[in-house]
C-alpha cells in the first residue's frame, strides 16, 4: 500500500496539526463536500459586503 503522505516530514507539528483540522472539519460535515461547500455558501452570504473584486480580473461575484 503506498502511503498517500509519503513525502510530509514524519512527526512534523504543524503538518500534523493541519490534517487534524483537516479531520476535524470532514467529520463535523459527514465527509461530505456538498455539505461543505453549502456551509461555506451560506457564510459568503453573510460576508457579502466584504467581497472585493481585484484589477484585471473578470470573475464575478453573485451574492
């Protein structure tokens, strides 16, 4: 079986904290993405005046 963090430093603190967060977030929504992604919509919605549109670029925000 190959290890799919076979590159990360072993033992390494903050790489360790990063996947824990990374866990903690995953099973807070089910491993779910849409889940996720719907929980990260809704707090866009609230934040939607502090969006910020960046020169030279053609993105579009819908609020």
């Amino acid at each position: 079986m190959i290890d799919k963090h076979e590159n990360a430093a072993p033992g390494d603190p903050l790489i360790d904290e990063v996947r824990a967060i990374r866990m903690a977030i995953g099973e807070e929504y089910g491993n779910d993405v849409h889940r996720l992604c719907e929980h990260l919509r809704e707090i866009e919605k609230r934040f939607a005046g502090r969006v910020v549109s960046l020169p030279g670029t053609t993105e579009s925000v819908d609020a």
